[in-house]
C-alpha cells in the first residue's frame, strides 16, 4: 500500500495522463513514468486481474484513474482549442513534462548496468522509429470485423499503459480508428436523445471494443509485471529510453495547413466535398513546420522548463518513498 505523499502523486500522475491523451503523440503510460508511479498502477492491474481482490489496488486504480478522467472532461475542450491556436506552448510543455521524468526514472534505475544502457538505447531507437512512422501517411481504411475490433480496443488499451505508443496510430494500422470513433459518437448522441434502440445498438456494436480494452490491460500489465520481477534493469532501462525518445514526436514549432481537393491525407485523396468539410476542423489539418521567431523559441524553451519543473515537483512529494 502506498504511503503519504504518494497518494497525491498518484492523483497527479492520472491528471497527467488524462491531459496527455487528448494530445496526439504522447502516451499517458510516459506521464505515470515521469511521475514515478507506473509500476503502482501496473502491479494493481495485475493484481486485480488475477483476482486478487485487495483494497489496494482497488485504491491505487482509483487514485490514477478518476483524475484522469476528470482531466478529460474538464480540460478537453481547452487542450483541444489550445492545440489549434497555440500548438508550440501545448507542445513544449510536454516536452518539458516528459523530460523531467527522466531524472526519477534514472534514480529509481541506479546502479545502470549493461542490460540498463542497452535497453535505454533500445527505448530511445524505438521511439524515434514509432515516431518517423507515425509522421507518414497511414491508411484510414475501416472494417467492422468483431475480430478486428477486438484487435482494436486491446491495442488502444495497451497503448495506454505502454510509455511512448499511441492508441491512435495503433487503431489506425488495424483500420479501426474511424468505426469505433463513429461507433463511440452514435453511442454518445442516442444517449443524450433518450433513443434506447439506438444505445443498444451502439452497446452490441462498441462491445468487442471493450472486450479488447479488457484484454489489452490485462495483457499488457501482467507482461510489464514479469518483465520488471525478472529482468527490473533492462525493463526500467526501456523504459528511460522511451522517456529520453518520447520528445522527438512533439516538435513545437508546426502548424496546421487547409487541405485543398486533390492532396492526400492519411492515405486518401481529398475531392472537393472533403477538403470543404475538413476546413471546419482545423484539428485535423495536415501540419508542417515553420519557422519560429526568437520569441517564440524563448518561450518554448521557457514553457520546457516550467513542464520539467512541474514534473520534478510532482516526483518530489513521494522523495524516499517507492517510486515507479
């Protein structure tokens, strides 16, 4: 059972990770990372998953999960807008979030040993690689298989608790981000109309999603679980590498550009309906780098600060306490 300050670490931690997944790129498995209390949260999963029916876990999950979710509903709309408009400090705050988990990580993995330094070094290859990957054109195809489906919600679940994956791109891969999306929406706008055939129907229809979901953390945190008892040096030097690699996705300095009828976009060629109807989402806007002003690269690197220093302050509420 955790102890003290590391309760309010926890909360912290999920608030977080719920901020980082409304931002495309970053997992909210780095944030718990860069707040010291990822194993915390993997070992309840696990725990709870081979019905090990303790209060703790239960506590724990609570204590990462119900922030997050608070910061999903409360900062969506804000994060979202702020995006659009000022995409470099959004952007440089993360950095700095991500990169102040690395001196807790690394005191948490001292003394490095080999096994350390390779596993960091295969952290940080692999981020830059998922990153490039992730900068190409993805194909958006869609298919409403329940196989695929169930592929769908385990990789997105997974993704959630894996440092450096995005849910996302993994959704896009399997050709299933756009129908559990509109499956989620359709589910959302029958249950604000009070349409009860059309809540059931998004249930049988979203229901191999949360079988995956299920499936997905299960997995994932009982795989973490072993890893870290067996082989804690390697694993915990991944996991600085994915830290340490993760900032290579967030470049700041990008902005959105209006799609035309014609240009390809996630594998699709625009025609002129699309491109019209895309103009009202600037959010999905294909991006390209710009060049930024002096102040603008003074204030990215101020907002990288005060993202290291936050996350660095959140760490030291548990100093001495068990970290991640």
């Amino acid at each position: 059972m955790p102890r003290g300050q590391t309760w309010l670490r926890l909360a912290l931690g999920g608030s977080m990770m719920g901020l980082a997944n409304l931002v495309p790129g970053i997992s909210g498995g780095t944030m718990l990372v860069a707040a010291g209390v990822y194993r915390h949260f993997i070992e309840s999963i696990s725990e709870l998953s081979r019905m090990r029916l303790r209060a703790a876990p239960f506590l724990i999950l609570a204590a990462v999960v119900l922030p997050a979710l608070c910061s999903i509903a409360l900062f969506a709309t804000l994060v979202s807008q702020a995006l659009i408009e000022i995409r470099w400090v959004m952007y440089s705050l993360f950095i700095g979030l991500t990169f102040g988990g690395v001196p807790v990580l690394w005191k948490v993995l001292r003394p490095a040993t080999p096994a350390a330094w390779i596993g960091a070094a295969l952290g940080a290859g692999g981020m830059v690689a998922i990153t490039f990957l992730q900068s190409g054109e993805v194909a958006t195809g869609s298919s409403t298989s329940a196989l695929l489906f169930v592929l769908g919600g385990a990789a997105g679940a997974a993704a959630m608790i894996l440092p450096g994956v995005s849910g996302a791109y993994l959704l896009m891969l399997l050709g299933q981000y756009r129908p559990i999306l509109e499956g989620i929406r359709a589910g959302t706008a029958a249950l604000a109309a009070g349409d009860l055939e059309g809540i059931w129907s998004a249930s049988l229809f979203l229901l191999p999603v949360a079988i995956g979901v299920g499936l997905g953390l299960v997995a994932a945190s009982n795989v973490l679980r072993w890893l870290l008892r067996r082989f804690e040096k390697a694993t915990l030097g991944v996991l600085l590498g994915l830290l340490i690699g993760a900032p290579a996705g967030l470049y700041p300095f990008m902005e959105g550009v209006p799609p035309r009828a014609g240009d390809t976009f996630r594998g699709e060629v625009l025609d002129e309906a699309a491109a019209r109807k895309m103009l009202d989402r600037p959010k999905d806007w294909p991006e390209v780098a710009f060049t930024p002003s002096s102040t603008q690269i003074a204030g990215s690197l101020a907002f990288v600060a005060i993202g290291f220093a936050a996350t660095l302050g959140v760490a030291r509420l548990g100093r001495g306490q068990e970290g991640s």
